[in-house]
C-alpha cells in the first residue's frame, strides 16, 4: 500500500503560523485588558511615523534619522499626556463644587423633569437638594465595593495608556534604525504589525475627522443656534467634550452623543427636546455620508458591516469589544484581501 504525504511549503507554514500567532495577541490583548496600551502604542507609532519623513528630507544620515525620531517621540507621548490631563482638569472644573451642582445644576434639571414628565415616574424623583445628597450617598455606600474597584481600573488604565505611549515611541525609534536580518517567522511577524498599524491608521484618523465634524455642528448648535432664541443649555461645554470623546466611536458613538444632548434639552422643555433631536438626526444622517465617504472608502467597508462586527466583539468582551471591533475588522478584511480571498 502506497503511502504519501505532502506537506506545505515552508513560506505558507510561517504565514499561517503568523496569522494565528496575531490574531492570539489581539484577542489576549481585548481579554486581559490591554487594549488601552496596545491603541495608545499604536497611536503613537502612528503619529511620529506620519511627522518623521517632513523632517527626514531635511536631515540625512541614519544617526541623525534616530535623533529626529526620539525628540519627536517624546515630544507627541507629552503632548498626549498633557492632553489626558487636560482634559480630566476641564471635566473637573466644569462639574465644580458637588453642592454647587447639586443647587445649580441637577435640582433645576430635577424640577423641569417634574413638570414634564408622568406622574408615576415623577413620584420617584427626590424633593430637594438634600433627598438628592442622601441618595446619593446612599447609593455610593451600597455600591462602595464597585466604586472602589472602579477607581483602580481608572488608575490601572491610566497606567497602561502611559505605557503604551512610550512603547509606541520605543518601537517607532527602532523602525527608524538601519534595517537588519530577520528570520522568516519574524518578518511575516512585522508584515502583520505593520498592515494592523495600517488599519489603525484607516480607522482612527478617519474616525477623528468625523468626530470633529460633529463635534463642530453640535457646538454650533449649542452655543449658536439656541442663543439666538434665549436657551442656554446646562452643561453644554461638556456636552461638547462627550460628543467628539465618543464620537470616536463608529456608529454608536453619534448615537450616545444624541441621546446625551436630548436627555439634556428635555430638562428645558419638550419643545428644545424635539428641536434638538430633529437637528441631531439630521447630523447623525450626515455621519453615514462621511461613514461611507471617509471610512468606506479607507477600508472598503459599509457601516452595517462595523455595526454587525461591534455588536459580536460587544457581545464577546463588552465595551473593550466595541471599541477595538472597528480596527480589528478592517485589519481582517486587509489580510484577506492581501490573500485575495475577498
């Protein structure tokens, strides 16, 4: 009896080990969370990789390639720190003194719902500031255990950003050095890196510009349209900050925007709340425009197809899922299309 066997060549073997090799760190990365330091990484990898050739054209020499690369990492990891801390300052100077808040702000928003809303939801509402002030500190204390996890999950997170921006850097500079021999597992390793960073790229800074897009409109929408008819709304500058941090979200990121501002302006009156979700509508419509201009284009993809693979990652790992559903799925359909499979 004839007996043969036939064996892949080693090229292929590599490639697929690779492939199984990448998609295993991704997982484990969204799984163990680390998801925070592997974007952070990549965003860094990402800006000093887009800024490094403006300058490389002026400096020559490989030593001098290096230094251009080291300043200008650690110029984009400072500025990006600086950039979470601002931003955590703002949010805090925005909120202010909590009894302030509670008198000025989320009473006033307490007493507009009262008059608006059905008597049987109205009934659980609290009387006065100091109902509010004991709910809420009954709620912590029921809850202190979450609250106290949650806290070093913010730190823990906060530590991991830090990290990944400095590895972004460390591996940016080490792109920036003479090229050297590799073996074969880890070069279609670095092939693998390199279209994720690719894909990241796609994703993120088209996702940015729509973001930022939005954000414009409900700014001027806020701080524009309703002035002119005498309405202020509460906590509109931070509503502006929450529209382009979760607009960097596909899809669903508009719609927690839109929901955040409509939830605010039903506590001025029924009308504002219809307005602003008429208006908001429209500029949700004109994201599935940029969606399918900007991002489809960038990875010939349809917004249904984010949304189908957000809901599966949501439903595998949660939030993290969500978020890291958008590059991962656009690195997948680059190495398939590189396979000339789709």
């Amino acid at each position: 009896m004839d007996i043969s066997f036939t064996t892949r060549e080693p090229s292929s073997v590599i490639r697929y080990a690779s492939y199984l090799l990448a998609a295993a760190a991704l997982l484990v990365a969204v799984d163990v969370h680390l998801l925070s330091a592997l974007l952070s990484g990549l965003l860094v990898y990402e800006l000093v990789q887009a800024m490094t050739p403006l300058l490389g054209r002026r400096i020559s020499g490989d030593r001098a390639r290096l230094v251009v690369v080291a300043v200008l990492g650690a110029i984009v990891v400072g500025l990006l720190i600086l950039l979470i801390l601002g931003a955590i300052g703002f949010l805090r100077s925005e909120i202010g003194n909590p009894e302030l808040l509670w008198q000025q702000q989320l009473m006033p928003l307490v007493e507009k719902a009262r008059q608006q809303l059905p008597g049987a939801l109205v009934d659980h509402l609290p009387d006065s500031v100091d109902d509010l002030r004991v709910g809420a500190i009954e709620l912590a204390r029921k809850h202190a255990g979450t609250l106290q996890l949650a806290g070093k999950g913010a730190v823990r997170l906060f530590v991991h950003i830090i990290i990944g921006l400095v590895l972004g850097a460390i591996v940016a500079l080490s792109r920036a050095r003479p090229a050297h021999q590799v073996g074969p597992l880890a070069a279609a390793l670095g092939q693998r890196c390199q279209r994720l960073a690719e894909a990241f790229h796609n994703i993120v800074f088209a996702q940015v510009k729509i973001s930022l897009i939005n954000t414009a409109f409900t700014a001027i929408f806020l701080f524009g349209a309703l002035p002119l008819f005498g309405i202020h709304l509460p906590l509109a500058k931070t509503l502006v900050v929450l529209t382009f941090i979760v607009g960097l979200l596909p899809v669903v990121g508009n719609l927690l925007s839109n929901t955040a501002v409509t939830i605010v302006a039903l506590s001025v009156s029924l009308g504002v709340a219809i307005a602003a979700l008429g208006f908001l509508i429209v500029i949700h419509k004109l994201e599935y425009f940029l969606n399918a201009r900007i991002v489809g284009i960038q990875i010939n993809a349809r917004a249904w197809e984010l949304l189908i693979a957000m809901l599966l990652m949501e439903a595998a790992f949660g939030l993290p899922g969500v978020i890291a559903a958008p590059i991962y799925y656009a690195y997948l359909k680059s190495e398939l299309e590189a396979e000339k499979l789709i």
